[in-house]
C-alpha cells in the first residue's frame, strides 16, 4: 500500500520509481522510506529540523502495523526490511497562518495525549525551556535563519508546538473543574471533555 496525506503530492519522477520498485520488488524488502520536501505557506523549507524528513509509506500491509500512537505513528518494520526511494514527494503543510495554528492546537493535544500514555510528567522547568530551547536548537543550530522569514515563522511555531503539548499535558493532569459558562452546572474535567468529543 500506499499512504498519502490530503496535504501531500508525488511528482511525475517520484510515480515512475514506485511503478518500477513494484515491478521489480527486492527479495526481503517490505517498505521504503520516502523524503518529503516541506513547504510552509508555498516557500520550500529547506532547514528548520524539516530536512531530511522521511516517512515510511509504500509497504506491505501483511508485514506491518502502525505504532498506536495518537500522533506521529510510524510504521513497525526492522530497518534491515526498508529501503529508500530516491525521488522525493512534496509536502503542503499549510497554506494560512490561521489554518497552521488550528493544526497545532489539534496536534498539541495529541501529542500531550501521547506525553500522558508514556506516564510523562507536565515538569515545570520543562514548560518554562521547552520554547525557548526549540527555537534556539532549530533557528542556529539546524540553520533555519537561512530559510528567511518563513524559516523564523517555522521555528517560531515550532517552539510554540513544544511549550503547548506540555502545557495541555499540565492541564489534564491539574486543571480545576469550573462552573459551565452558561449553565452555571460544574463543567467536566478537560479530559472528559476530550473522550465526549
């Protein structure tokens, strides 16, 4: 099979790889790994912790299964089983800034959700660096202030995601149950709240 994301194209050149891989399958092969290559609102983001950036999407279903992972799951295979393809696909993230921050937010919670099934901890100092420390990492260290104002904007929304997944992690662990705005009946917990949804 193959898995594409709404937000994902494959190029002319990238089709003619798979075709031929499938032609001609190697002997102990069940998957290959293919690069993306991101852009965020139409600018290529060459830096920023976006490249390489590889995921694992044309493989036998028989021989494997998704992580169960609410966010970022990878597909199970031994790395000896994979292969890479040479041609790359390209990768949409967004296309408004407005459409980029609700995809944070719905990651945010996933990815916290995540943080909670590994019984992770929301540590105070950690909120207090996580942002800071990301943005840091990835605007000099991997080279993002080449990537212009779009590569700030990228590290900048990226530090934000870091900060966020913990911060919603602190709220499912502490937050206050409060009066429901309009009822005036005491509202539910946010992971309730969450599992109604």
């Amino acid at each position: 099979v193959l898995i594409v994301d709404a937000d994902e194209r494959l190029t002319p050149a990238l089709v003619a790889e798979i075709r031929r891989t499938l032609d001609s399958p190697a002997d102990g092969i069940d998957g290959y790994w293919i690069d993306r290559r991101n852009h965020y609102l139409g600018h290529p983001i060459r830096r920023c912790g976006w490249s390489p950036d590889g995921v694992l999407r044309l493989f036998r279903r028989d021989q494997s299964r998704y992580q169960d992972r609410w966010v970022h799951a990878e597909v199970d295979l031994e790395p000896s089983r994979t292969r890479r393809l040479r041609e790359p696909m390209l990768h949409y993230t967004t296309w408004t800034i407005d459409q980029y921050i609700e995809k944070l937010n719905r990651y945010g919670t996933w990815g916290a959700l995540n943080f909670r099934d590994e019984s992770r901890s929301p540590g105070v100092a950690a909120m207090f660096l996580a942002a800071p420390v990301r943005f840091i990492y990835l605007y000099v260290f991997r080279l993002g202030f080449l990537d212009g104002i779009p590569g700030f904007q990228v590290c900048m929304f990226a530090a934000f995601y870091s900060f966020l997944k913990k911060a919603k992690l602190w709220e499912m662990r502490h937050a206050v149950p409060q009066p429901g705005a309009e009822s005036g009946s005491a509202g539910t917990s946010p992971e309730a709240g969450r599992r109604a949804a």
